[in-house]
C-alpha cells in the first residue's frame, strides 16, 4: 500500500522556498539537510495523484495542486510578494475556487478551497 507521495523540485537556492512555502503557506520546516528542504504539516491527507490532458477551462496542467483554507488570503498575499498569476482567481463549476500562480522555480501551483 502506498503511505505518502513526495514532490521533489530540482533548485540550486533553498531559501527562495522558505517565502513562498512556509511564509504565505504556512508549511511547518520537516527536515532541513543543507541540500534537501521539506516543507508539510502534521494533516492526515489522501494519497493522490492526477494525470490530466488539460488545467480545467483551458488552463495549462499545473504541476501540482495544494488545497488551502483561505484561497483568498493566499491569493492576495502572492499578489503583495508579486509572485506571478498565470491564471486568476475564479469559482470552478466543479465546486472550487482556486488561482494558478509561479513558485520561485518557475513551477504552476494550482491554489484552491473547495467551496
């Protein structure tokens, strides 16, 4: 049985995650090797992981997706730190709310609550 699935990204500066991960995220540091930073928190999830043709209304395929409590408070937050929205912030009609946004390492975040 698969216990956890881990998305590792590829950067040669750790310190541009702690900004966009752990400050606007809020994600706890779990382990900080000198080369290796993860961020999470002690939430029980699902495991899951998604293949997709397209991002949903003719967006692009983020790379991956995190589910947050306040979408908007963590949508006007990357917009104050002036990280870039590729897609704004709109009600889905598949029940969610959600923005895409560009982390430091130029990866698509999808940002959403359920509504």
């Amino acid at each position: 049985m698969v216990k956890r699935i881990v998305a590792n990204i590829k950067t040669n500066d750790l310190s541009k995650a702690s900004l966009f991960y752990q400050d606007i995220l809020e994600l706890d540091v779990l382990m900080d090797l000198g080369w290796i930073k993860t961020f999470g928190n002690n939430e029980e999830s699902k495991v899951q992981i998604s293949f997709a043709e397209q991002g949903g209304n003719d967006t692009e395929v983020p790379d991956f997706s995190i589910e947050v409590d306040d979408v908007d408070k963590i949508y006007d937050k990357m917009k104050k730190e002036e990280f870039k929205i590729v897609y704004d912030i709109t009600n889905e009609e598949w029940g969610v709310r959600r923005f895409f946004v560009k982390d430091p390492f130029g990866k698509v975040i999808n940002i959403l609550s359920h509504q």
